[in-house]
C-alpha cells in the first residue's frame, strides 16, 4: 500500500510539473506549445548516448545532458519562437 502512495505521488508530481510547463509557455508566448515532452526525450536520449556510446560515467553524462539542454532550449527559442511570437495569428 505505501508503494502505491509513493508511486502516485511520484506520477502526481511529474503531471504537474508537465502542466506547469504548459502554462507557463502559454502565459509568456500567447502560443500553445506541447513540445515538452519532446524536448525532454532529446535530452534523455543524448544522455543515453553518453552513458553507453561515449562510456561516460553518471555524473558526467547527467551534466552533460542538462548542458546540452540548456542549449538546445536557447537555439530551439531563438529560431523558432521568437519569429513566431510577433507573426500575426
């Protein structure tokens, strides 16, 4: 019973950070935007890569990953969102 618990609270807390993504996107851009969960997949497969093509250890690839993140987050909004939020709708 006290797994359940902590497995829903778990899964809870990863919707609502998801949604608060959500709004927070559409409240800053005007803009729905359900990428979230893409760009979290590019990032989670990049790290994978480090883990086990490069041999990285965790800790490396974990910092890696939340670079090329950051990165990734910052190209993704210079190109593509910013043209977007002064088009007209």
């Amino acid at each position: 019973m006290l797994q359940l618990i902590v497995s829903g609270l778990i899964f809870g807390c990863i919707y609502g950070l998801a949604a608060l993504g959500i709004v927070l996107i559409f409240k800053t851009t005007d803009i729905a935007n359900f990428a979230q969960g893409e760009m979290a997949m590019i990032t989670t497969f990049v790290s994978f890569m480090f883990l086990t093509k490069l041999e990285l250890p965790y800790l490396i690839s974990f910092i890696l990953a939340l670079v090329f993140a950051g990165i990734f987050g910052t190209v993704v909004h210079r190109i593509f969102m910013k043209p977007i939020q002064s088009a007209p709708p």
